[in-house]
C-alpha cells in the first residue's frame, strides 16, 4: 500500500511556481532595465496574475481536500462495517509477519487514506491520534504478540480516550484478545481488531480509500 505522499508533493508544486512568480516579478521591477515599460508592465501583470491562480489553487485544493477527506471517510467506514458485521472473511496475509512499529505504519497508512488525519503520526511509539472529518478524537493502539491481549491493555486504551475526549477507540492485535477483553468492550466505543478485522479494515482503505489522502 505505501505510496508516494501525494499532498505534499502537490503542495511543493504550488509552492514553488508562487516562488518563482515572486521572483519573476522582483527582477522585472528591479533588475531587467533594458525592457520597455511595456514590457516590464506585462511581465509583472503576468507573475500577479499567476500568483493570484497559484493561491486560488491552494483555496481550491483545500476545499477538495475537505470534501474528499469526509466522502471517503463515509464510504470506508461504511463499507467496513458491513463488512465486519457480514464476518468477511480477507485473504490478505500482511500482518503476521509484521514487527509492531510495523504494524503501526500499516494503520498510518490505512487510516490517512480512508479520510482521518494523524496530527503525532510521526511520533514514535504511543497512542496514534486519529482526527475524523467531523473534527472529533480517535485513538489508536497496537500490539504484535503471540499470546491474546489481555483486559488491561485495553484498559489503558480507555483511560486515554477519557482524558483526551476520543469518540472512539482501536486496538490491533494479529493474535487476538481474550474473552475477559471482548466481554469487557461490549457497548464500549472500542474496536478490538484481531487478524481478521484488521484485514477488513485494510481491504475497506484499499477498495474504498485515496491515495490523495495517504500519508
């Protein structure tokens, strides 16, 4: 799934036409003395106007980025649900074999591309925040073990959720919890991911996901 980070590199572009706009216009003004004022005069209107496009672009981008950051939230988390509630079963076999910093970079990636920003995604290690297009809390957490999680990790994931007002919780562990866990999060607004869930989760990013919002 990784990609190249398609926001940034965008971004970059338009940053640096502007620049080389600014620029333009600075040496006609100060430096090409041997133009007509003419000329100078429409190479200065030139750099304005493309200055003005380039910041009616970032407008532009914002407003779609928006727009496409909720739409595919909605339809991802949609489709995951149906999906989890349907007990679909993914072929994909991409986390047994992943380290835990590992499989936190796989949920960077598939969390940006399904709409939520991930403000500490460069951090390393601890809860991952994930911002939802309604602007509210999402936490994240992992686990790479071979025994089932138990109850007091989960715990802890709740903790953190109450002191920084997260709207919902997930947790992912290949191995799976155990029954003291599951029992524990019913009714809770926490996903207990093993194997399985986490491969739906991934199938919903690859299927319904934008590589224009991958980190």
């Amino acid at each position: 799934m990784p990609g190249p980070r398609h926001q940034a590199i965008l971004d970059s572009t338009l940053l640096g036409i502007t620049a080389l706009l600014m620029l333009g216009g600075f040496i006609a003004l100060g430096f090409l003395q041997n133009l007509s004022k003419e000329n100078r005069a429409l190479l200065i209107m030139i750099s304005s106007l493309g200055i003005i496009g380039c910041l009616a672009g970032f407008i532009f981008i914002g407003a779609f980025r928006k727009w496409l950051r909720r739409r595919t939230w909605q339809r991802a988390m949609a489709a995951w649900k149906e999906s989890s509630e349907a007990e679909i079963t993914s072929k994909l076999d991409i986390t047994g074999h992943l380290s835990e910093d590992g499989l936190r970079k796989l949920a960077i990636q598939v969390y940006s591309r399904v709409g939520y920003r991930i403000p500490n995604a460069e951090d390393q290690g601890g809860y991952l925040q994930l911002l939802n297009p309604d602007g509210k809390i999402e936490l994240f957490a992992c686990k790479q073990r071979t025994d089932s999680i138990k109850l007091h990790h989960i715990y802890s994931l709740q903790l953190e959720m109450k002191r920084t007002k997260a709207v919902r919780g997930f947790f992912w562990a290949p191995a799976g919890f155990t029954n003291e866990a599951t029992d524990w999060v019913v009714h809770k607004p926490i996903v207990l991911a093993d194997q399985n869930e986490i491969r739906r989760l991934v199938d919903c990013a690859q299927t319904k996901g934008s590589r224009f919002l991958e980190y």
